[in-house]
C-alpha cells in the first residue's frame, strides 16, 4: 500500500533525524545509516550484514568496536552482533583490536532467561549528563519513568554499574574479544 509505504518513509526520515541530533550531544558528526529492515534484520543475511560492517571498518579503521549484547530481545540487535562478531574475527594486521558489547535498556533487560553480565566499566561519572540529553533529542525513543530509557532509568543504571566498579557512575561493557600487541 502506498500510503503506509510513505507513512514508512516520514518515520525513517524522522528516526534518521533524531540520531543525528542526539550523535551532535556526543560530538559524533559521521554517521552512516545502512538501509536493514527496521525490527528484521533476522531476515538479512548475515553474509549482508557482514560485509557492510567489513566495508566501514575498511574505510574507518576502527581500533576498537562497541556493539550490541547477543543477548538481547530486539532482533536487529542480535544480528548487528552477529554480523560484528564475523566481520571482526581475528585476521593477520587487523586494524580492530578491540570488541566490547553494551546493553540497551529495554532490550536488554527484558530477556528475561539470560543476562548482561559485564567485565568492564568506564568512570561516566562527568558523562551521562550529555547521554541523558541524547537519548531526549531521540525524541521516539525516549520515555517517561519507569520505562527503562527514561533519565530516572538511565541515572539507576549508571548507579548500579558504578556500584559494581566502584564508580560513582559507570557504563557496563561485555569484553568479547581482545588483542593486545
């Protein structure tokens, strides 16, 4: 149908939006938007997804590579890991030296049979302040409290991480592979 086609199109283009607003709080200005089936990508070869991660990491040349938990609810996440994971296998001079996998709260947590279980934590203690402020002017993703992506959640989150390091205020990755020279 057309009309939901177009309706597909404004929302693509208001999500694009937003995400370049909320990566200008980080101070990111390159992004690429890759084109995948927004909540199917479990229908996207991995062989695709793959090589469109291989192809950036070509040209950008990344040391280190933050992507998703695998164990998480929202399939496009899990194949973004998927895809990371084969596109980072350890090769003679890789330039990617380093994988870490992050939660994304209210994926992340709502598996309910399986668990972030993070080994390394950053001090964000001067940060989540500006990651808070992105998450707002990601305005479709951002809810109110106690959704997990409101700014009372992402403050409870930070604290418990900073608990579990010894942080104030920490943000929680999974170690996945590491090379050191």
């Amino acid at each position: 149908n057309k009309n939901e086609q177009k309706i597909i199109e404004k929302q693509i283009k208001q999500i694009r939006i937003q995400s370049i607003k909320a990566a200008k709080v980080l101070g990111v200005k390159d992004i690429e938007f890759l084109d995948f089936p927004d909540n199917e990508m479990d229908i996207v070869s991995n062989l695709q997804i793959t090589k469109s991660i291989e192809s950036i990491i070509h040209s950008f040349k990344p040391e280190i590579i933050y992507t998703h938990t695998p164990l998480d609810v929202n399939v496009d996440h899990v194949s973004c890991y998927r895809a990371v994971l084969t596109a980072t296998r350890p090769k003679k001079n890789t330039v990617v030296k380093k994988v870490l996998s992050f939660e994304v709260p209210s994926s992340s947590e709502w598996n309910f049979t399986s668990i972030f279980t993070p080994n390394t934590f950053v001090d964000i203690t001067h940060e989540l302040k500006y990651k808070i402020k992105a998450l707002q002017a990601y305005e479709t993703e951002y809810e109110k409290y106690p959704h997990p992506r409101s700014k009372k959640a992402l403050e409870a989150i930070g604290n418990r991480w900073g608990t579990v390091s010894g942080y104030s205020i920490a943000e929680a990755f999974t170690l996945v592979r590491s090379l050191e020279d």
